[in-house]
C-alpha cells in the first residue's frame, strides 16, 4: 500500500506547490502573494501515515510583524542567513 497524503490546501493569500506528487517523500511548498510572508512550516513532506509533517502555514501581512522579528533566508536547499529586525 502506497501513501497519499492528498493536496493540501493553500493559505489565505498564497499557495501551495505540490508538482511532483502527493506520495510517500514528496513536498509540499508554501509561497505567499506579494506583501505576504510564510509563518510556519514552509515546505512539509508526505508521511507513511498519509498526513502532511507539521502543521499548515499561514501568510501574513508585512504590516503586522511584531517586533522583535526573525527572518530566516533560504533557497529551499539551503541556509542563508538569518536577519533580526528589533
């Protein structure tokens, strides 16, 4: 029996990106509109027990950042670098 964990829906104010499949091992990738950033968890894999790993993100306004705000930057392979608004 093959896993599927079923397309996940897409934020308010994004999407989710799911090309390559919803089976065992495949991702589930997050992208908010323009204004919006992703709070959560921003790519999340298909489990053995046919469920999304983590739980659903959300995109929020850039307006409301509380202060102080971390920002991780990554490509979706790799780190980056972190920036601290305070």
């Amino acid at each position: 029996m093959f896993a599927d964990c079923g397309i996940p829906a897409n934020p308010t104010n994004g999407r989710v990106d799911v090309n390559k499949g919803t089976g065992l091992g495949d991702r589930a990738a997050y992208t908010c509109n323009a204004g919006y950033y992703v709070t959560g968890d921003y790519v999340r894999l298909c489990l053995p027990n046919n469920t999304w790993a983590g739980t659903q993100p959300s995109c929020i306004i850039y307006g409301n950042l509380k202060f102080p705000f971390v920002f991780v930057l990554t490509n979706k392979r790799s780190f980056i670098g972190i920036l601290v608004f305070v």
